[in-house]
C-alpha cells in the first residue's frame, strides 16, 4: 500500500488543524493505521492509531484529549484532527498502516509548525 499523507502548515498555538493520508490498494481496510510525528532533533514518536474498523482507538498521552484519529475506508483515507495546538507538537508528521505487529509501509510525511 502507498501512503500520502497531507494537510500540513504553520499554525499559532491554540489553533486546529487536520491531517490526511490517501492510501492506494483495495485492502486499505484491512490495515491498522497510525500516526507518528518526528521533531528536530528526536526521535520519531507514536501518536495515534485506529483499528481497521474505525471502532477502536489509541493515544499518546501527550495528545489524548486534543487529537482525534479517524478514518474512512470508503475513500481509504486516514484523519488527523488536532486542536489546541502547542509548538511542542511541531514535527513532521507520518501516517503508516501495519497488517501485522509491525508498521511496515509508510507515507512520505507533511510538516507542522506550531508558532507561540
């Protein structure tokens, strides 16, 4: 499967904004999906994933209560809905999809900036 994720940019602290990714393939379903983000200097981090059937879904616990991860097989696309933004959420953002226990198919990543 090939990811492209989008919707990225440079907000102020507060602010909102939604990412997406586009997966190709017709199994987009039957894949679980995350979320990772990378910032300057550190190391890439989880942040959020659904489960194939959009029911179940895991947090970091830096970003539980203000992202929310979605996903929509229709359109084989997956949502990253982030409020109250802070600059610490700054990174480049990736989706990924995993079939097994490990994340092996990855989008190219879209940047965010949180300004103060």
């Amino acid at each position: 499967v090939q990811l492209q994720a989008s919707g990225g940019g440079l907000v102020q602290a507060g602010e909102s904004l939604r990412l997406s990714c586009a997966a190709s393939g017709r199994t987009f379903s039957s894949y679980r999906m995350g979320w990772f983000r990378q910032a300057p200097g550190k190391e890439r981090e989880f942040v959020a994933s659904v489960m194939r059937m959009n029911i179940f879904a895991d947090y970091a616990d830096s970003v539980k209560g203000r992202f929310t991860i979605s996903r929509d097989n229709a359109k084989n696309t997956v949502y990253l809905q982030m409020h109250s933004l802070k600059p610490e959420d700054t990174g480049v953002y990736y989706c990924a999809a995993r079939n097994g226990t490990v994340y092996n198919y990855w989008g190219q990543g879209t940047l965010v900036t949180v300004s103060s």
